[in-house]
C-alpha cells in the first residue's frame, strides 16, 4: 500500500514538472489582431496581412475575415513590420516597430482615414518647417493649375 501512494504521488509530481515546462513555451508568444478599414470606415474584407520579424528572420501570413479583422497566434516575440496588402499582394501601407511581447494580444488596426488625416497634418507641419518646400509646393499646385487650364482650352 505504501508503495502504491509512493508511485501515485510520484506520477503527479512528473505531470506537474510536465506542465511546468510547457509554460514558458507559451509565455513567450503573443498574439496580433486588428481591424483593416478603407477611408469610408468599410471593412477591408480578404486583404493579406504580412508580419515580418524584424531582429530575427521569420515571416508569418493571414488574411481579413468578413468584417475586416485578422488574428495571428503563437508570433515569437520581438519587434515586428507588419504590412497590409491588396488581395493581389500590392501593399497598401507598412507599419514598422510593432512589438509582440510575452501573452499578450497587441491590436494593430489599419484605418485608412485615421492615416490619411495624419498623412496630410504631417504634411502640413513639414511645410510650415521648410519654407522653401513651402514654396516648392506652391509652384507646382501653380503648374498643375495652368496644366489643367491648358487641357480645357484644347
């Protein structure tokens, strides 16, 4: 009977060092998920998200359910490039720097319109710094203005 409570409690201390060692495997993945709208705020249904590991080399695929949402599991963690594509693979826009830490879920949504707005303020704040870009700037809106004049008379 001894025996038979030593070689019991013997196989549950093998399943707990089991399980043990099968944590931190986990711990040290994470996961991606987010949102991919178009600048009307539609969803980007069947786009191909690309997850390219930046340190070390490794690239992970999925796609865009029908509400425009994707989720990538088991990504090793470190900084990643993640790019939205086209359904034909034709990129759409890149992110760099987007960390996956230890069993987390990191969002990562790709609003065109958010991206849009802040391309353009960006833009803007470039122009106030540099005048001469400035001027630039205003010298082909100029041109293209008589361009476009040009056409109609033709």
């Amino acid at each position: 009977m001894h025996f038979s409570r030593l070689k019991k409690s013997l196989e549950w201390v093998v399943v707990l060092v089991v399980l043990a060692a099968g944590l931190p495997l986990y711990a040290q993945t994470g996961q991606l998920s987010g949102k991919c709208t178009d600048e009307q705020g539609k969803a980007l249904v069947g786009y191909n998200i690309l997850i390219e590991r930046i340190e070390i080399k490794g690239t992970y695929k999925t796609k865009t359910d029908k509400q425009g949402e994707y989720t990538y599991l088991g990504l090793p963690t470190g900084p990643y490039k993640v790019t939205l594509q086209s359904p034909i693979g034709q990129t759409i826009y890149t992110t760099s720097g987007v960390v996956i830490t230890f069993g987390d879920t990191i969002q990562h949504d790709f609003d065109m319109a958010k991206q849009k707005a802040y391309e353009a303020q960006r833009e803007q704040e470039e122009l106030k710094a540099n005048p001469e870009l400035q001027k630039m700037k205003e010298k082909q809106s100029e041109e293209a203005k008589t361009v476009r004049q040009l056409e109609r008379d033709v």
